[in-house]
C-alpha cells in the first residue's frame, strides 16, 4: 500500500456523488462476531504466546486523527467472540507492517515518524529516547501485555514491509520506492535489505540487493522451507524469484514482467512452488472509478528462468450505488473515485483457500484448489472453462477500507481497517457457497482488460491505471 496524501485519501474513499453507499454484505458462511474499534488499522499476524492466541496488530497514524492511537496492539482473541487489547506499543509513524518471529515483532517505519518524549511507554522513547527515524523497530511480545522496543534497524530509505525468514534468523526489508528520501530518483537502484535478527536488540544489515533501475521491491513472500522467496516490485508490474537458499545471499533465478499488472503488490507462492499469486493493487490504492480494480494474477514458476502465465481472478463488478450499470467512463465525469482492489492475503497451509482484503469491499474468500496439479503447457494456460479461482464468500459494510484478512486454524477471520479497527468473522467451509463466484480470465483475457482499462483517461487526460512512476513520485 502506497502512503497517500490526505486529500488524495479523502477523495478515494468518498463514494460518487449522489450513490447509496455500499450496504452491509455477506455470504451464509461468512458472519461478523466482534469488533474492535480504532483507525489506521494495516498489517496483522496470528500467533501464539504461553498458551493463548494474539493478533498482533498495526495501525499508521495516517489514518488517524488522534495520533496517540497509532502503534501495535496485541490483541488477546482466545475467545474470538470477544476480542481485547491485552497490550498496547505507542509508535505514531506510517505503515507499521507487522511480521512475528516467535515472541519478537518487526514493526516497519517508512515515514511520517513522530515521537513522544513526555510518553514513557512511546517506541523512541523505550529505545533509549532514539530521535524519530525510519526504518524497523523490533518489539518484544514474551509479555503480550507490555509489548517494548528493545531494537531499531536504521535505514535512510525507510522500510516499507518486512518478511521474517520461516526457519532462520533472517529478515528482509522491502523499501518500496524509497518514499522516505526527499526527492526520490525513479531510475534508482532500490535495494532489499537482508538482516540478522539473531540478536534482536542489535539487529545487523548483513546484505543488500539490487534489482534493476525502476524496480522496487515492494513486499517479499518465502516459500514455507524458506528456500525460495518472491518480490513483488511495484509499478513495473514485475515479480521477481529468488533462491533463498543460503538466507544470507538471495540470487535472482528469475523475473516475471505482467504488462496486465498496474502495481504489483504482493507474491505469494502456493506450496510446492508450482504458482505464484500475484495482487494487483491498482494504482497504490489512490482511487478508481471502478469495482473491483486490480485482479489477482496466477504464474507457473516451475520453471523460474521461463515462467508462464495461467490466467487472473477479479471479483464481481461491484459499485456503491443502487444501480449496477455498466462500467463508468469517467472521462468528462470528474474524479469519481472510490478504492476497490486486491490488497493483502494471506493463504492458508494447504494452499487450498485463500483470505484476502479488498479495501471498500472488504474481506473476500478465495478457493484456489483448482490450482495444484494443473498442467499448463506451452500455452501457459488453463484447460478451456477450467477456473483457476473461483469466490466462496464475501463480507463488507458501509465504510469498510479492509487493508489485510487473514484466517486462523479455527476458521476465524481477522481484519486490519484504516477506518474499523479489527473485525472479526467467522468462515463456514461446510456452509452453502456464494452464487457470485467471480471471473476467472485467460492470460489473453487479462492482457486485453488491463490494456482496455489503461486507455481510459481520467478528466486530466493522465491514464489512471498506470501513472509512471516519475509522474508518481513528484520528480
């Protein structure tokens, strides 16, 4: 997710002029059982601490105007039903993406930081009374209830996400266009960090890499053995495999470019390493005039030097008003923009069902089983009238902007919400389906709605679906 200007944000979460907003929906097997309020909700984890289960939650003080409420919850959800805030860090900076290795949190800082000098219990002030930076702030949850920095990872660039190796000591940063340098060079080397964590009070940055002009790694995902990781790279479109095998020095095998791909925000790969999910987070987020936005977008990578498209998942056609209709041309119709597209996901062990925030249409429930074992072939495509993807349920409300929906063993959902705080909802497998399971396309198909959505111009005559990042970035 890109970090927005107040009054870009502003206006991509107001519904055209004169719609109904977007009414409660749900599916049967998908019901809404707690939740807690606060803003600026982003990333979140699922763990468990001597015995009972945390969301360790974070929340940006981008979204709130009450800066003290900005920082990381750990979020005491053994009763799902009723969840409560066990512990509370104090960290009012932009993005606070949340990654969890055992009992310490990686807390990521791009922007924006402010401390609190007067306030005991503030992240800066726990480390020593630091002066505000950017970078990653590590925390320790061995007592949920007084979660404390004990360590910084400084970084001039800024840390946009964090991804904690599954099996070793090691974290890599993804700075994601160096949003945190005054001018920004939109030809520049943007580097991933590798760090050592083994010492999680004094953190060291063993490694960067590189990996090419324009590219910039925007979030990072390891395969489950940690041998292998993907990079998401932003407004390129492009993905990126690594061989991970010795943690310490990633190699590039292999880089996917999706010219159907506007902002290629998350890759995540389905066990065994056969595909590749990738979200298309539409514009960073800023706005469109038109739901659902980006898609999700599958790749065979068992060949990582020559990978093949498979196709792409988008939502219904979704709007905040009363009346369907076709898809709006906004050109001459002024900025009617909402925010509707792929954001964060998180699949669940088997690689079978898939969770995942949709902003404005809030939590939506993926069955991607269809996916293992299919043979592609040269073509790189499905069987014809095979879907890859199809939706099993979905829930939003009035207001809902879901930033990230993961599920726990227990079939319980949790959200990060920039306006809700955390909801909670419970999923049904054995429940009926939804009747409205999406459109699955083929790489030809996906290729055509990307190249038809980017002819369309916005009343400045810029093409919303793919600014440039110069243009992006102000320089």
């Amino acid at each position: 997710m890109r970090r927005l200007l107040p009054f870009v944000a502003a206006v991509a979460l107001a519904a055209p002029a004169g719609a109904t907003p977007p009414p409660f929906s749900a599916e049967p097997n998908l019901k809404a059982v707690a939740n807690l309020k606060y803003t600026g909700g982003t990333d979140l984890e699922i763990v468990k601490i001597k015995g009972r289960r945390y969301v360790v939650a974070g929340a940006q003080n981008n979204y709130n105007p009450n800066v003290g409420l900005a920082g990381l919850r750990v979020v005491d959800v053994t009763n799902p039903a009723k969840p409560k805030v066990a512990g509370f860090l104090p960290c009012n900076t932009s993005q606070n993406d949340i990654q969890v290795r055992g009992t310490t949190a990686f807390l990521a800082v791009d922007g924006n930081a402010k401390g609190n000098p007067d306030d005991k219990s503030d992240c800066y002030s726990q480390l020593r009374g630091m002066a505000p930076k950017v970078g990653v702030v590590v925390v320790d949850l061995a007592n949920p209830a007084k979660p404390r920095a004990v360590g910084f990872v400084d970084l001039k660039t800024g840390a946009h996400n964090t991804t904690v190796h599954p099996t070793k000591p090691v974290l890599l940063i993804s700075e994601s266009e160096s949003l945190a340098v005054p001018k920004p060079d939109p030809n520049a080397m943007q580097p991933i960090y590798v760090v050592d964590v083994s010492k999680p009070k004094t953190p060291k940055i063993v490694n960067t890499i590189t990996l090419g002009p324009g590219d910039s790694a925007h979030d990072i995902t390891f395969n489950t053995t940690g041998t292998r990781a993907y990079v998401a790279a932003g407004f390129t479109g492009a993905t990126f495999i690594l061989d991970t095998a010795n943690a310490h020095e990633p190699k590039v095998l292999g880089r996917i470019y999706d010219p159907a791909i506007n902002f290629a925000h998350q890759a995540d790969p389905v066990p065994g390493d056969k595909y590749v999910l990738v979200t298309d987070e539409l514009i960073g987020a800023s706005g469109n005039p038109y739901c659902p936005g980006g898609g999700l977008h599958v790749w065979d990578v068992s060949n990582p030097a020559a990978p093949l498209k498979v196709g792409a998942f988008f939502i219904p056609d979704t709007f905040p008003s009363a009346d369907p209709g076709p898809r709006p041309n906004p050109v001459g119709a002024g900025p009617k923009l909402f925010r509707c597209t792929a954001h964060v996901m998180k699949m669940t062990p088997n690689g079978k069902t898939l969770v995942m925030g949709w902003y404005s249409q809030g939590v939506q429930v993926l069955d991607i089983s269809a996916l293992t074992g299919i043979s592609t072939g040269a073509g790189g495509s499905h069987p014809p009238g095979v879907p890859g993807i199809k939706r099993i349920a979905n829930w939003t409300t009035t207001g809902a902007d879901t930033w990230s929906a993961k599920m726990d063993d227990r079939n319980y959902i949790y959200t990060g919400d920039t306006q809700r705080g955390m909801d909670v909802l419970k999923f049904d497998p054995k429940a009926a389906r939804t009747a409205t399971p999406g459109e699955w396309l083929t790489p030809q198909q996906a290729l055509f709605r990307g190249l038809k959505s980017k002819a369309m111009q916005d009343p400045d005559k810029r093409t919303y679906l793919c600014f440039e990042r110069a243009t992006r970035l102000g320089v």
